[in-house]
C-alpha cells in the first residue's frame, strides 16, 4: 500500500504554489515534509486531505484516485485522520466528547459499549484516562495536543495528517510530544505526513523527508541523507547550517581560495560546478597553527558543553562552528578555522 503524489501543481491565479510533486509515500511510514514559510508544503498537505483540489496531477492511495483537476473523494471518505497547529477543540465539550464526536459521525453507528471500550482504549494511549470529563479550558497546551491527536486517531485512520502540531507549545513541551507522537505512530502503524519548519523535528521524527522549496521538492530522502548529503546548496544551508566553503576541487582533494587544502568526500555534481565545499558546524575547528581560513569572532551561544560561534572572514561570508567551553574566544577576536581530520 502507498501513497502516490503525482505530478502536482497547484495555481492561485497566477501564483504557482505548487509545481510538479511527485513523491510516493510508503504505508507506515512517517514523512515529514520540512521547509521555510511559503514554501508550499500545507498546501501540498491540504490537496491530499481533500480540502484543496490540485490544477494538475494526481492523488492516489492504495491505487484508488483521491484527488485529480475534475474529480475528488469527499474528505470524510478518505481514511485520515488530521491534526491542526491550531489543535480546533470545541471548549464546551469534554476530552470524551471530543472522541466520541467521530465515532458517532460514522454511517455505521456503533453500540455505546464498543464506543466506550475505543475511547477508553485510546485514552489510555494517549494518557488521558484521567482527564476524559475535563473541558479543553481546564487543560495544558500538551494534553489539548493530546487530545488532538487522540481525536485524529479514533477512527484508525490509514493516513494521518499533521500540519505544524507543536509549534504552538514551549520548548520542554515540543520535547515530551514529539516522544508522544513516535509513540502514537508505533502503536497504530498509520502513515504520517508531518508539516514542519522545524528541522531539528523533522530529523528526530521521521524515517523519510521531503525538503521544500518555492514549490518544488529540493530533496526526499532519510534523515542521514538529508543531513550528512545535502543534494542542493538550498538543504545545505537549510539543514544542518552548512558553511558553503568557496575553493575548487581536484579529486578527493578541496583547496579554499587563500591556497589551504584538505581531504573530502566529493558532494554533490552542483557543489563541486560552484567550487564549493559544504561543511556542517561541528566539521570545522580552530587551527592553533593559523592555518586555515582566517576569521573574526562575531558572536557566541551557550550550549552547555560547547560554545556555537558565529564568525566572519574579509569578504564578510559568515562560519558557523562548535567549540569547547575551555577554549574561549571574544568578539572581534580573529582565528584559523580548518577542516576536522577524520
């Protein structure tokens, strides 16, 4: 079983939003679709929930037609379950009410016991069992998310949908639901397409993702490719905070503009066209020797082993690189970066 995104374009009048996806989404697996605002990805997400209908392309799952220009299967005939940023709970219902919602909308109506025994199921996995007659008002932001979720998966949805679920919630928050939402997606087995901006959610959660740009699709792969592979200067930069090294390239050998070489694995066809060598934050160290790139210390953060400093070199191109919290530098200071050896 999968899902199939083929060909995709989406116009707003003259607006491209979408432009030629194709993608095909295994059962069971978790994707997240990762990107800046305005990329297009909750409009991808709304053309496969129904809510939307594509200009061109097709939506397919399990090889059924969902969504096509001139035909569209009903939302509520689409085996989903959806959640939204905004969690959309009604404020005079209760955690019960709120499950029991779904599975009364239902064509086929079941007994209030066997409705009784799925909400009681699905509240003890999604820890609620002690919160089922409390009104949303009376809840924290990670049990309304909860219940949001709990809502969604109420009826075993094949495919749930997630349009940026945490981003309402604080730090500490993000952290316990994302363990929640793995959890949740280990249990039921559902597809889950995951809209996020959030790359550090999209790497911890997802067996597959799909990075966007402008409407296009820039790179769908796993977590590790995405990272440690980045396929275009875009996901470089967007994932990972890749410092794009300017030089040239002679086989396994990279040699930066001021004549400094070091061994690298080649990247990808474009980075090597552009003389580039991308190179993630905790790849670069300080040269005791002053060999290396030159640059000043512009800023740093805390991150409690390390130090992440922010420096500049002479064409004003900024670096981005860890360092011990022993090894201080100040602003304005200037130091030699070069490549870690392997």
């Amino acid at each position: 079983m999968s899902l199939r995104i083929e060909h995709i374009t989406k116009k707003f009048d003259a607006a491209t939003v979408l432009s030629d996806i194709d993608l095909e989404i295994r059962d069971g697996e978790f994707i997240s679709i990762l990107g800046p605002s305005g990329c297009g990805k909750t409009t991808l997400l709304r053309i496969i929930a129904g809510f939307l209908t594509p200009t061109s392309g097709e939506i397919k799952f399990n090889d059924r037609l969902y969504a096509s220009n001139n035909y569209s299967v009903p939302v509520e005939k689409r085996n989903l379950g959806m959640v939204f940023q905004s969690f959309a709970l009604w404020p005079h219902m209760t955690v019960k009410e709120h499950l029991a919602f779904p599975l009364q909308s239902q064509k086929v109506q079941q007994s209030k016991d066997v409705e009784n025994r799925i909400i009681d199921k699905i509240l003890a996995v999604t820890g609620l069992e002690k919160l089922a007659n409390s009104l949303p008002g009376e809840l924290s932001g990670g049990q309304q998310q909860r219940v949001a979720l709990a809502r969604a998966m109420i009826n075993k949805p094949k495919l749930l949908l997630m349009d940026e679920p945490l981003s309402a919630l604080d730090a500490d928050l993000k952290l316990s639901m994302r363990q929640e939402i793995q959890n949740i997606h280990k249990i039921t087995g559902a597809t889950i397409l995951y809209v996020t901006h959030d790359q550090s959610e999209a790497l911890a959660m997802s067996n597959r993702i799909v990075v966007m740009k402008d409407g296009t699709v820039e790179q769908f792969g796993t977590p590790e490719e995405i990272y440690g592979k980045p396929q275009t200067l875009f996901v470089a930069a967007f994932v990972g905070r890749h410092n794009m090294i300017s030089g040239k390239w002679d086989g396994k050998q990279f040699i930066c503009k001021n004549g400094t070489a070091f061994p690298a694995v080649p990247p990808a066809e474009c980075f090597i066209e552009k003389g580039i060598c991308p190179l993630r934050p905790e790849e670069l160290e300080v040269n005791r020797d002053n060999i290396g790139i030159c640059v000043e210390i512009v800023s740093k953060q805390y991150n409690g082993r390390e130090f992440l400093y922010t420096a500049v070199d002479a064409d004003k191109k900024t670096y981005h690189f860890y360092a011990i919290v022993t090894m201080l530098f100040s602003a304005g200071q200037k130091i030699h970066l070069t490549k870690k050896s392997v």
